[in-house]
C-alpha cells in the first residue's frame, strides 16, 4: 500500500494556506501537511510594521518576480514580490486591510461562481475578525485575524479627510462595513504592536495540534492516477520524492506559483503544455489567463510644516524608533503609517467605488526607496477595476525557473482616462481648506504638468503595482472554457486537486487583497470539509442614493 504523507497536502503556507491549515486541522479527524519553499517569519524585518518595505525587496523573503517589458509602459519591466516565507505573502505586504465591495462579490456570484455574493462571504467575514474598532454588527468580534487602526496622531491624516468631506464626498468611519465609500480612517492587519499574518493568525496556533506539520521544500508538480490527484512531487536538499495525500491536494501558492504549478503538472493550454513537452493531463485553457492587478502612482507634496515623518528617516531616529518597537511593541514602529484612506467614484453612472486613496504622511517609495529630500506626504491613488487582462505562462518545464508574467497594463482608453481622473480629482483635494495650512508645492506629478498627454507620459514613467495579482485560476461555471474552477474551488475535470488563494478571483476585488484571499480560504474550508455554508448575512449594504447622477 502507498505511504500517505497526510490526507490534505496544502502547497503555500500563505493568505489562505495557513487559514486552511488551520481550517481542516480543527476538528482532528484528518492529517494536514503544509509544503513551504521559504523559511522562518521571525525577526524584526517581518515582525515590525514599519519595517515594511524591507522583506518584499529581500530575496530571503520574496520570488523575485518581474513582469516581462509591458507593452504600453514604454517596455518597462515591473516588480512582482510574492512571499517565499511561512505567512507567504501576508508576512511581507503591507498589512493594509480592505474586504472589498458588496458589488465585488456580487459580481463573481453574476460571473458564474455560484454562492459567493456578498450575503455569501459577510458571514465568513464576521467569522474570521476580531475588529478593534470597527462597525458594531457589520464586524467580527471573536475571529483569529486581529484587524486595528493606527492611532492616527499626525494631523495629516485627519486633514487628508477634512478635505474629502469639504470637496462634498462621504466620510465613512468603517470602510469594511456598512458604508465603504467616503474617506475615514484605514485599518490594518497589525494586533499589539506587531504583524498579524496569517501565520501569526492561523498557522501558528494550529501547530500545536498533532495532526498538522509542516515541510520545507519545493513542490515541483502535482501527482496524477488518470484524472485524480494523488499527491506531489517535491524536491529537498536536491532530492526529489513524491507525497501522496489521503484525501485532497490543495494549490495555495499564489497567483503566481498556483497556475505555474497546474501547467508544470500537465493542466492548462494543451498547445502551450506541448511546446514544453509536458504530457497534457487536461486542456484547461483558462490557467494563467484572466491576470489583474491594481495599478497606482504616488500623488507627493511638500508639507509647509515640519510634521512628517521625514524627520525620523535619518539612521538615529530609525534606531530609536526599531529600539522602542523591540522592547515595549509600540512607538512609530508599531503601525504600517497607512491611518486614513478613501474610497470614492471616478465619475456619475459608477454604481460603486473605483478609486482608492492610501494616505502617508512622508514621501517616498513603497520600496522605502528616494525619499523627497524635504518634508512631504502622499497620496497612493489608482484606479480598481481596470478592463486590462494579461497571463502567467512557462519559461520552461523546469520547477526552478521563473513563469513569463504579463499583465498587459494600461491596454485601454479607460484606463488612461481613469488615471487622468486620479490626477484631477487629487488636485481638487488639495486645494481644499483643510490642506492650507499643510500643502505646498506638487513633487509630482508637478504642476507643470496639464494636458491629457503631460498626465500620459507622467503616468507611463511613473505607475506602480499595488502588489495584487489575482485571477489567474478563475473560478466559475464549469461549462465556461475559461474556467478553472468550480465554485467549490475544485479544478474542473479533476478529482481530488483544489487551488484556493486570490487566483480564483474572477474579477478583482476593490482595495487591497489579503482580506479577500482569508475570506475565500475560510469559506473553502467549508466546501473541502463537506460542511454546509454558513447562512447568508441579510445586512444591506449602503449605495449612494443618486450613484447614477451625482459623482459625490
């Protein structure tokens, strides 16, 4: 009789691997094997969330992946981090914590994924939070991800949503309940002083029980009898050797590795499978297509008062500041600096938001990179539901080489338009009361810069991936030839193979992704475990009342 390794083999232990570790361990009934390829989530660089921008530019932590040139961003080649660490890519992002909109989820429920509206997930929401803060009724209160909100100190932050209330937008205090659109506070994946992961959150606890472990080691590709799973090859220490799982293999290793994985296994365009000499298990042409992402510029202006965080990026201030965080958990080295945000519509007839705001009280780079050389804060702005599609696809078919990725960006007029909107509707922001006594001179885009063609050319040069690739195993009706999977998360035509992370996205949700992917991985341990879904929420989300006339 074949050895059986476990009987779920979960590849990722990231967003959503650890959530369904987690998960499918709890009752006790079955072994849960988790296979990472990265190493240990501990130390400062991860743990504090100022630190940031550090791990996502590490090669410790981080693929490395890199889009090829992109078309229509003059052949630039654009950064794709993805966490190769336990906690995957929740252990490296940006601790930002955005559940995305009702209209979202009720777009992939329209799409074909039967049974994922928003009444759908909300309960599933409310399962896995613990709010400090948020929407009483609309938010959890006993779930194991901590979500909290920056104590918001600096008066920028509440001057960023002064002015969007004078500018005759919304003001929302809870963007994850009832009412997301407006501007308010921004939460954060961040639970006494330090990172709440999905490792911190899920993983960690569940290894205390005895029925789940973890491995380290590179899983190479997926384990075939006729159309059935049967387990995993991996490869450790330069050997390879095959796992067999008693009930399920599950792909939970990003939008990335997930479809690299299925093609390296013989699932996916069988032209392309073919041109690798991979034998083909099934032609599933929808893998690696369907790749979205939200784009995004940083929108940066002098501060006429010296009050920003300029001041504490010269190496004594970082110090002090890592020192204070290292003892007592607290301090500027406790919070991810994202503590007030905007959620708002580009344009009348957009029936929900389309444009999200971070706001920074400093200026510089995402990457920690070029700081201004002066006091500044910015605004990161960009468009969320881009019409844009591109691909994952091989480089070869070997496990160790990195997949092509292309996301095609900016390949429509929209998207164009939509950008030029960013800028404008910023600049009116700007020019508020609020900013008086705190806005000076644009940094960029500049002031100098008008016409549509000027916005263009700043835009091509300078927009930045927000990091959320999604979509590139969709999940939908199995009918659908560019379907990957079926609402249960199951690969369609397969037995006994799941992919669960933000790959099944059919369309990509508004704001940040690491909400989401939990979500989906709370509701699919539902489905792999043979539970009946949780009831649906009947709360009723807010729309603006005259969305179809008025943009504010």
């Amino acid at each position: 009789m074949t050895d059986i390794a476990a009987d779920y083999l979960i590849v990722g232990s990231g967003s959503a691997g650890s959530v369904l570790a987690n998960r499918l361990s709890e009752n006790g009934k079955y072994s849960v094997l988790v296979l990472e390829h990265g190493g240990s989530d501990a130390g400062p660089f991860i743990q504090m969330p100022a630190a940031l921008s550090y791990p996502m530019n590490m090669a410790r932590y981080d693929w490395g992946f890199e889009t090829l040139p992109e078309p229509h961003l003059g052949g630039r080649k654009m950064a794709c981090p993805r966490g190769k660490v336990i906690g995957g890519s929740s252990s490296i992002n940006g601790m930002v914590y955005v559940r995305g909109n009702a209209g979202d989820f009720n777009y992939w429920q329209e799409s074909g994924a039967d049974g994922w509206s928003y009444a759908d997930v909300l309960p599933y929401y409310l399962k896995m939070e613990t709010s400090h803060g948020g929407q009483a009724g609309w938010r959890g209160i006993d779930g194991p991800l901590h979500v909290t909100r920056g104590p918001r100190t600096n008066p920028l932050f509440h001057a960023f949503v002064k002015a969007g209330e004078q500018a005759g937008y919304p003001v929302t205090d809870d963007y994850n309940g009832q009412q997301q659109e407006g501007f308010g506070p921004m939460e954060q994946t961040v639970y006494r002083g330090r990172r709440w992961s999905t490792a911190n959150a899920y993983l960690r606890p569940a290894l205390k029980r005895s029925n789940l472990s973890i491995k380290r080691c590179l899983v190479s590709k997926v384990i075939f009898d006729g159309n059935q799973a049967t387990g995993v090859e991996v490869i450790q220490r330069g050997k390879t050797s095959i796992l067999n799982a008693g009930r399920e293999v599950i792909l939970s290793a990003s939008s990335i590795n997930s479809p690299k994985l299925l093609m390296l296994s013989g699932i996916g365009d069988s032209a392309e499978l073919k041109s690798h000499g991979i034998p083909v298990v099934r032609h599933t042409p929808g893998v690696g297509k369907n790749l979205q992402d939200h784009l995004e510029f940083y929108f940066q202006v002098n501060c006429k008062q010296p009050i920003t965080l300029y001041s504490k990026l010269n190496l004594l201030s970082k110090g002090l500041i890592g020192g204070r965080w290292l003892l007592f958990k607290s301090g500027l080295g406790a919070s991810n600096q994202f503590e007030s945000a905007a959620f708002i519509r580009s344009d009348a007839g957009v029936p929900y938001p389309d444009i999200q705001y971070h706001f920074l009280p400093v200026a510089i780079r995402y990457d920690g990179q070029s700081a201004a050389k002066a006091h500044g804060f910015q605004m990161h702005v960009g468009p969320m539901r881009s019409d844009s599609r591109g691909s994952v696809s091989l480089s070869s078919a070997s496990p160790r080489d990195k997949p092509n990725i292309l996301f095609n960006y900016m390949s429509t007029d929209k998207d164009w338009s939509d950008f030029r909107k960013c800028v404008r509707l910023t600049r009116e922001l700007l020019q508020q009361d609020a900013f008086r006594p705190y806005a000076g001179a644009e940094i960029q885009p500049g002031d100098a810069l008008q016409s549509d063609a000027e916005i263009d050319e700043f835009i091509r040069q300078h927009v930045e991936s927000a990091y959320h690739p999604c979509g590139t195993c969709r999940m939908g009706d199995p009918q659908n030839p560019a379907t990957v999977v079926d609402s249960d998360c199951r690969v369609v035509g397969i037995e006994g193979l799941r992919v669960v992370d933000c790959s099944v996205f059919p369309r990509i949700t508004n704001g940040n992704l690491n909400a989401p992917t939990i979500v989906t991985a709370e509701k699919a341990s539902d489905a792999i475990l043979g539970r009946p879904p949780l009831a649906p929420s009947q709360l009723q989300p807010w729309q603006h009342p005259d969305w179809q006339h008025s943009q504010r």
